[in-house]
C-alpha cells in the first residue's frame, strides 16, 4: 500500500541573518580598503605657501667663501746688532720706504771696537811703507855690491891676463902670478855670491810684500766689516711696506736677533679662505673667483690649496689675477664667489626651506589647474646659494611649493582653499 511522505520544511529561513551579517562585514573591509587607498590630504590657504615655477637655464656651480686679506710677503725686524734705543724714526702703522730708518740703536763699545781697528789698520799700513823703503835701500845696496864685483872682476881678470903673459915670457916671477890667479877667482866667486844674494834679496822682497799686502787687504775688509756693523745700528726697512706693530722703547736696551717689529708688503695680497669640507674634490687650483670691493668686481684665481682639514673646513689660497682693489688691509675680511665648474644648461629650481625636511627627495608639485598639489620623487643634483639643479622628477614649467613642510605633515596631497 502506498505510503504518503511527508515533504520536509525548508531550513534556508535559518542561514539567512547569517549571510546578511556576512554581507555587512564585507561591505565594511571594502570600505575600509577603499578608504586606505584614497590619498591623504590637507587644505590649506596657497597665499601661506612659496611656490616656484621649474625653469630651464644655465646652472651656475658655484659656492660662497669668506676669508681674510693677507699680505705677498710678511717682513720680521729683528736686532742685527745689540745696543740701546735711541730714536723712533717711523710711526706704527706708516708706509716705509725701501732702505728708509725705522729705529736708530746707539752702542759705545762698537764704537771703540772700530776705532780699534782703524789704528791697527793705520799702523799696518805704515809698518807696510817703512818696509818697502828698507827693501827699496836693500835692492840698491845688492845693485851697488854687483857693481863692485863685476868692477873688481874685471880688474883681478886683466892683471890675471897680464900676468900669465909676463910668466910665459920669463917676465915675471911665478909667485906674481899666483897671486894675480887667485884674486881672479875670488873676485869670480864673489861676483856668484853677489848675484845670488840679489836673487835672493829679491825673492824675499816679493814674499814679503805679498804677504803684507795681503794683511792689509784682510784688515781693510775687517774695518768695512766692523763699519758695517755700524750702520746695523740703523733699522732700515728691506724693502717698501706697510709698518705694523713696533717693539722698542727709547732708551731700551736691544740684545742682538730681539724682535723689533713687523711689516706688511702689500703691493700684493692675497686672501686665505675656509671651506667646508663636503666641497673638497671639487675645489682644485686654477678655479676662478670673483670678488666685490666698493662696488667693483675683481678677478681672483684659486692658486694653493691647504692639505690640512681642520673642524671640517680646509684654506685655500687665492690671488688676485689681474688688477686689486686699493687701500687693503692685512686681516680685512672679504667675502668671495668661487666657481667649481662652467656654466651647465639645466633645469633649475629656487632654493627653499622644504629640503631640510625632504632631503630633496621629493616636493609637492601643483596640478596643471594649480588647485592641488601631489607629492612627488624627484632628484637633485648640484646646488648652489640660488639654484637646485633637477636631475629627475620635474619638467620645465611646472610648479613646486619650496616653503617648509613641516606644517603640511606626510600629506600625499593639498587641496588649495
């Protein structure tokens, strides 16, 4: 027999506040994710904001220096003599000339040294006459003595002659011409003495006499030495500059080598400037400068570099390269536009406060209907007191808020009010 089933009650009625609650939560993740996404931003007055527009041009590298004047050539006075102080001829701070007295010494005892040495010098050279009279008389006496010889010679020859003629002709006794003989050799021996003195005689003279004559010569230079040393009393500026500081008093006593005081050569300067240290591979000799003095720009060019780095600066030398300015003083501080490199064409923006906070890592760059502003990357290069150098991110023309950001937060966008 047919059995009548029962159609079972559906139980979807039971899942139904599940899937709804199910639905509701997804809606809100959905909402939340969408939420996430959606920039971030801020509204804010553009007139509270410096904004500059992104430019093509000619990026100038360089950087600001500050340093001082210094003279070519710093000249120290020091005491070649030692004395006392006399007289103050020039005034601190005065243009000398070249050879011109600065400070006049006095010294008794360099004054009697030379006196000294002007009698030594006097009585040689009349020791020197007394002995060219002996030798005059000496070589006289030995030409009157060969005279003699050469007289008694000559007779003690002819009787010797006259003799020996008599003996052969049995005239004469043989004793006669013995005797006329031997006067004959004397006086021919005598004749060699005589001679030989008178060489002699003349040897000595020129030994003498160069010797002497050299003794007087040394004592000659002695006393311009000494005399020299005299002027040594007169300070005299080496060569024409600016006088510094003095350190002598009138009547003080000077000991030989003390410092006296200083002088500035400043027909040429030159002026010795710190830099910061992050700059050190781009500054290299030869780099141009330019300097302002009293409304006038002067060439300078980098000629010295300084090895040393000292609390992260490095000095650097500089010289002017054609005309200088007049009326410089050593110490004087000046303020100079160094060039790292020529002139690039780049694209250049102003500088501003927003790097402190970005590092140059990115701006807020404005919409094209300047009503928002979108965080940007971008990349700077080189910079200088002006200008960024862009090297990524931005476009001629565009514009950047460069003013501080730190009260816009970490905002990906600025809605303009």
């Amino acid at each position: 027999m047919d059995t009548i089933i029962k159609k079972k009650k559906s139980t979807f009625h039971k899942y139904i506040g599940y899937i709804s609650t199910g639905i509701f939560i997804l809606t809100i993740i959905l909402y939340g994710i969408n939420a996430f996404n959606a920039p971030s931003e801020i509204s804010i007055s553009k007139n509270k904001l410096q904004i500059a527009e992104v430019e093509k041009g000619l990026f100038h590298d360089y950087i600001n220096i500050k340093g001082k004047i210094q003279p070519h050539q710093t000249i120290y006075l020091d005491a070649v003599e030692r004395g006392r102080v006399k007289a103050l001829v020039a005034e601190k701070g005065s243009f000398v000339q070249e050879g011109e007295v600065i400070i006049e010494l006095e010294n008794n005892e360099l004054y009697q040294q030379i006196l000294n040495s002007e009698v030594a010098l006097a009585e040689k050279e009349n020791y020197l006459r007394n002995t060219k009279i002996n030798f005059r008389n000496d070589v006289i006496q030995s030409q009157k003595n060969l005279v003699e010889s050469e007289y008694q010679l000559k007779r003690a020859e002819r009787n010797y002659n006259q003799q020996k003629r008599l003996l052969e002709k049995r005239l004469s006794p043989e004793e006669e011409f013995l005797k006329a003989k031997e006067d004959y050799l004397y006086q021919k021996e005598m004749l060699k003495i005589n001679k030989l003195k008178a060489e002699n005689d003349a040897l000595l003279q020129e030994t003498t006499m160069q010797t002497l004559e050299e003794d007087l010569v040394k004592m000659r230079a002695t006393l311009k030495l000494v005399q020299s040393r005299l002027d040594h009393l007169k300070v005299k500026a080496p060569s024409s500059a600016h006088l510094g500081n003095i350190e002598a008093e009138i009547g003080q006593s000077i000991q030989q080598g003390q410092h006296l005081g200083i002088l500035y050569d400043l027909s040429d300067v030159k002026i010795i400037a710190e830099i910061d240290e992050r700059y050190i591979t781009k500054v290299k000799k030869g780099l141009k400068a330019s300097y302002q003095f009293q409304n006038q720009n002067y060439d300078l060019v980098l000629q010295r570099i300084y090895p040393e780095v000292k609390e992260s600066l490095f000095k650097v030398e500089l010289i002017f390269e054609k005309e200088k300015p007049e009326n410089l003083h050593s110490g004087q501080t000046t303020n100079a536009r160094l060039s790292l490199g020529n002139p690039k064409k780049s694209l250049l923006l102003n500088k501003g406060n927003f790097y402190s906070e970005t590092a140059g890592q990115w701006v807020y760059v404005l919409s094209e209907d300047g009503k928002t502003a979108q965080k940007r990357k971008i990349k700077i290069g080189d910079q200088n007191i002006q200008k960024y150098e862009i090297l990524e991110g931005l476009k001629a023309g565009e514009k950047v808020v460069i003013s501080q950001y730190n009260l816009l937060g970490d905002y990906d966008q600025i809605v303009f009010e």
